[in-house]
C-alpha cells in the first residue's frame, strides 16, 4: 500500500510541478489560466487518492469545495477576457491575447514545421 | 494500514495509478506544447479522463 501511495503521489506531484512551471513562465495570460486549472484538478485528485487509499471518506466536501473553486476560477477569467475580446477591434491580439502557431509562423514567413 | 485483499482493491489500485499518469501527461504536455489551444488540449482531456479514472477508484476502494 505503501507503494501505491509512493507511485501516486510521485506521478502526481511531477504533473503539479510542471503545471507550476507553466503557471510561472506562460507567456499569456490564457496559459496561466490553463495552468491553474491542471493544478487545482491535480490537488482535487491528491485528495480522491488519499480518499481511496485510506477508505477515508471526511475529505470529500473538500474534494467539492477545490472543484467548485477550480471551475468559478476558470469561468470568472473567461468571462474578462470576453469582455477585453469585445473591446478590441480586431481578433484579441491587440490587447495582448495570443496567436496560434501557425500565425505566428505565417507571419513570420517561417518554413513551417 | 489495510492491505490489498479482495478483487475491488486490485481494480481501485490499477485505476488509481493509471489516473495519476494522465495526470503526470497533462503536466507534461502544458509544458511542451507550443500554442495555447495546443496546451488547452492537453491540459483537459488527459485530465479529465484521469480525475475520472481516480473517482471510479474511489468509489470502488471506499465500497469495501
């Protein structure tokens, strides 16, 4: 059992880490907000893990409460970054969204892939 | 600590450790794709089917 615990937490903790390094270094903000979202359901899976593993069901509210928390989180920044869509002239990316990839290589007269 | 016992426990350990690796997949592919929608992709569907895969774990580890 122990094991288990070990190989879970190890493979989600390593999923944490990397979403914080994309929450750190994401050069817009919609990367941070994707970043947010990975680590939130990665606390909540944290908290299902322990749940399971030790038949300890008092930390499902909590389980909850981090979804909830997760999908307000994600909504509330959506909904301004609607607004900040509306109040731009064009497709965003003058008031800092990001461009695709392919845009950016189609701009920058790059050989593609 | 309560050990492995019946079948249930197998199946909650199994579904436990392959929800934790698509979740260790989702981290990976928010830091290596290039493009938002790209890292959107990979930072919602592994983890989806992951916290998925866990909750199912849950439920059978929590039943016996």
């Amino acid at each position: 059992m122990t094991v288990v615990y070990g190989l879970a937490y190890l493979m989600l903790g390593a999923g944490g880490l990397l979403a914080l390094v994309r929450l750190a270094r994401g050069p817009s903000l919609l990367d941070r907000v994707v970043a947010t979202d990975v680590l939130l359901v990665i606390v909540s899976a944290g908290l299902a893990v322990y749940a399971a593993l030790a038949r300890d069901p008092t930390v499902v509210p909590v389980l909850v409460v981090v979804s909830l928390l997760a999908f307000v989180g994600s909504v509330s920044v959506a909904r301004y970054i609607g607004g900040m869509l509306l109040r731009s002239g064009g497709d965003g990316q003058d008031v800092g969204l990001p461009e695709a990839r392919e845009e950016q290589e189609a701009r920058g007269g790059g050989a593609g892939r | 600590m309560n050990d492995v016992q019946t079948v249930g426990d197998v199946v909650a350990v199994v579904l436990l450790l392959a929800g934790s690796f698509l979740c260790l997949t989702a981290g990976l592919g928010l830091v290596r794709f290039p493009d938002v929608l790209t890292r959107m992709h990979s930072g919602t569907k592994p983890q989806a089917l992951g916290v998925l895969l866990i909750m199912v774990a849950g439920a059978t580890g929590l039943q016996g």
